[in-house]
C-alpha cells in the first residue's frame, strides 16, 4: 500500500473516532444540555456564533466553487481573463455584510455580558463564598454559618451569588450544566452568579491548569427543593456547633484517636479542627472520595494509605498508618454525617 494511501486510511479511522467520542459525555457535565438560566443564555450566544460562522462558510464555499467551474480556464483559451476592478457595488457589499454580522452577534454578547455580570445581595440571592486550593474546593455560606468542601449544595430555583478566590495558584470555577466559568485567583475576589431550574447532581470542574492533578480537581453540586436545602443546613449548623460524637464501636472509637492526633489540625469536623484541608464534618454523606473516586471504604483506605498515587502534586501528607490503623481510621470516617 503507498503511503499516501495509508495516511488517509488512518486520518478517515480517527476522524470516524473523534466523531463517535463527541457523543460521550454525561448531560449533567454538558454545556450543550443547560439547566439554569446563566447556562441557556450562553448556549443561546454559542447557537447564535455558531449559525453565523457556519452561515458564511456555506455562502464562501458555493462562491468559491461557482468561481472555480465559472471562470475555469476552456480549451483554447488565450492569455487571462479580463480584469475588473474597482467594482464600487462589490467592494461596499462585503464591508458592510460582514459589519452587520459583527452588530448581529456584538449585540446580544454585550447585552448578555452585563447580565451576567450582575451582583446581587444576599436579599436577592444566596451568598457562597469559594476558595479553590490544590486540588479542591471549599464553600462557605456566611449568612448561614455553615462551611464544607467538594458537595457545594444550593437550592433549586433560586440564585446564587459566588464570590470567588484561590488559597494557592490561578484556578477557575466551572459548572458546565449551569453556567460559568470564573478565575479564581489568589488575593483576588471575583464575582459571578447561577441557578439551577431542577433538582439533582450536576458537577463541577476547575477550568485553569493549576498543577498535577488539575484534570482531578472535580466537584459535585446538589440541587435541593427548598425544604431538603433548610434541613441540610440546620443539620450542618448543628453538628457544627456542636462538639464531635464519641465513636461507640472499637475500632471508630481508634480511628477517631489518630484522627485527633494527625489529622484535625488540618480537617475540621464539627466546627473543631484546621482549614488546610476539606471539612469532614458531613464526610460519610459525600458520594466521591477525593472528588474523583467512588465513596467506598476501599477507596478511602487507598486515599489513606498513599494519597500522591491517587492525587499526585497534593498537599495530603503519607500518615505511614498500617492497615490496622487504616481500617479504623475509616470505620470513624464513616460516622461523619449529618443525615
């Protein structure tokens, strides 16, 4: 086979591929599937670019081959075609066509912007404050005097105010299904709001290459009617204010020691404990370990026991527990819940 011949056979096999992978996906990580009113009127703009674009390549390519097949060069021809210039009709058409496809998209993108760059008080909305750290986030709501990480929870048809920033490097908030996304950088408190128009699970990204595990700096978003969203937030309220539970089993009760000897200076759990890592206080509850595995006692104890293969560039430090210790430390683990 020439080579000629290979290369497009090859180039046809991963064409054919890239197409079938763009059916993949999950609709509630999608753009494509908004369900909030800030991610409807961006799919709206990205409809509207894109019929534009797609609009003057149809008209270019028939133009281009009506050029080709009209004035291509005839058996017996002698010399070049005649010239025309200074054709004062064409020349003013495609300037001001293309102009009025510059109104047609400025437009709506402009009035859209100042939508979109709305603040709103925590009269109008409800008030979340993100700070994004290698590789996870963490979400305050000051109003309600609750704090947790990588489960951001709203209610359903009401907005929300974000007011973003980073404890590290340059991150970038993202919830695809819901709109966004926004810089989050250090120092810096940025601004951006969203709703949801329906209950579920939608999930978030970062958007800004921030290190080794920025493809793994996931995070999951809980759209609750209001009455599930009020009982959630007196239950964290609560535990929060309250001092940690005694473990009841042996093993929990282990757990909890070595986690109040080596992990609370850095995790929170009932209001008690440091900010250097993602609250625990409602950990049984969270449906991903890590914000990327399966919330399984098998994958905490893997996180456990050695966090950089899981998460590699995190500031996660290797406790050295054996498995006696890793096994309780995750039977107390999986008593956090406020459920």
């Amino acid at each position: 086979m020439k080579g000629w011949q290979q290369f497009w056979r090859q180039l046809s096999l991963f064409g054919l591929l890239a197409l079938a992978l763009t059916g993949c996906g999950k609709d509630e990580l999608s753009t494509l599937k908004p369900s909030g009113p800030v991610a409807a009127m961006q799919y709206d703009l990205m409809k509207l670019s894109s019929a534009i674009m797609i609009g003057v390549f149809i008209v270019v390519m028939l133009i281009f081959t009506y050029v080709l097949i009209r004035y291509r060069k005839r058996p017996g021809q002698q010399g070049i075609p005649k010239q025309v210039e200074g054709n004062h009709a064409l020349e003013i058409l495609w300037t001001v066509i293309p102009f009025l496809l510059l109104i047609v998209m400025a437009v709506p993108t402009v009035t859209t912007g100042f939508e979109l760059h709305k603040s709103y008080s925590k009269e109008e909305a409800l008030q979340v404050k993100v700070t994004a750290h290698q590789f996870w986030w963490e979400f305050e709501y000051p109003d309600l005097g609750v704090s947790t990480a990588q489960d951001l929870v709203i209610p359903v048809g009401k907005k929300v105010q974000f007011t973003v920033t980073s404890a590290d490097v340059m991150h970038a908030f993202w919830i695809p299904a819901l709109g966004g996304k926004i810089d989050t950088n250090p120092g810096q408190e940025n601004k951006i709001w969203l709703q949801a128009d329906k209950t579920g699970t939608f999930y978030g990204k970062c958007a800004e290459l921030c290190g080794a595990s920025h493809a793994l700096m996931d995070f999951k978003v809980e759209v609750m009617d209001q009455a599930a969203f009020d009982s959630w937030t007196n239950g964290m309220k609560g535990i929060q204010s309250a001092e940690p539970a005694v473990a009841t089993s042996a093993s929990a009760a282990q757990g909890q020691e070595i986690f109040n000897k080596s992990c609370l200076g850095c995790h929170a759990v009932a209001g008690k404990g440091g900010k250097m890592g993602p609250n625990l206080t409602n950990f049984a509850d969270r449906e991903r370990v890590a914000g990327i595995l399966a919330h399984t006692p098998e994958n905490v104890a893997e996180w456990l026991k050695d966090p950089q293969k899981v998460k590699p560039g995190n500031n996660m430090p290797n406790l050295n527990l054996d498995d006696t210790q890793v096994k309780a430390l995750v039977d107390y683990l999986q008593t956090l819940s406020v459920k």
